[in-house]
C-alpha cells in the first residue's frame, strides 16, 4: 500500500505528496468525495484510495503542537 498527502487541488487533480516527499497528481474522481488538503490517503493494491483518519489526525496534532511552540 502506497501513502501520500494531499497537498493542494489543481482543476482536476489532487497534487499529493509521496513517502520520499516527491509530488505527484491522482485524479479527484479516484479519490474519495470528502478528501480535503492535508488529508493521509493510502491507495490500496486494487488502485482505490482511503483517508486514514487517525493518520490525518496525529498529522494536525503535530503541526499545532509545532505552531503553539512559535507563539509561547
């Protein structure tokens, strides 16, 4: 199973971040409905994509805690 996280949308596309921080695109239509920016997205080996939930969170938990120790 593949990782990635979305970066931004472009038209079409979902730009994604690959494990080894290259970026690549993946058709919206291929990915589910509810996929935002920033959401953890695994694609399985049948080529479907689902948003792991928990990774997506523990990612958010991360950048606050980064963002709260700029501003102390």
């Amino acid at each position: 199973m593949k990782k990635y996280i979305v970066d931004r949308f472009e038209g079409e596309y979902a730009v994604c971040e690959k494990e080894d921080l290259t970026l690549v695109n993946i058709l919206r239509s291929k990915l589910p409905a509810e996929t935002k920016e920033g959401d953890c997205l695994v694609e399985k080996d049948d080529g479907s994509f689902y948003i792991d939930i928990e990774a997506t969170m523990d990612r958010k938990r991360q950048i606050r805690r980064k963002l709260d120790s700029l501003f102390e």
